[in-house]
C-alpha cells in the first residue's frame, strides 16, 4: 500500500492560508467553505453549515434587506 499525497507549491499555500485568514476574518462560513471544497484537501462535507451564530447572523440580515 502507497499513500497518494496532494502537494501545493508555497505561493499556492500561501495564498490558500491567505484567503482563509481573511474569510474567517470576515466571519464569512460560505467563503470558508468554498475555499475547503476547492483546495486540494479532501474536504467533502456531508451537511450544511452548522454554525448557529452565522446562521443568525445571516437571518437577521436577510431580514432588514
């Protein structure tokens, strides 16, 4: 048995902690998200977002617009 290991040159890393940073900055879960589902990480989540602040958040907005 051989691992199959994903790699990522250092800007593509760079940019990829980057990009994070800033979303979780931004307390943004669906950029956060996207960014996990693109990135070579294996990411593949079986529910939505389950964060009950943003999903308030997010309510609460939907509902002043």
């Amino acid at each position: 048995m051989t691992a199959q290991e994903i790699s990522m040159d250092q800007a593509e890393y760079n940019q990829l902690l980057d990009d994070l940073l800033q979303a979780a900055q931004d307390y943004d879960q669906q950029a956060l998200r996207e960014i996990m589902l693109q990135a070579p990480t294996g990411f593949v989540p079986t529910d939505g977002i389950g964060d009950l602040v943003w999903a308030q958040a997010r309510f609460n907005k939907s509902q002043t617009n």
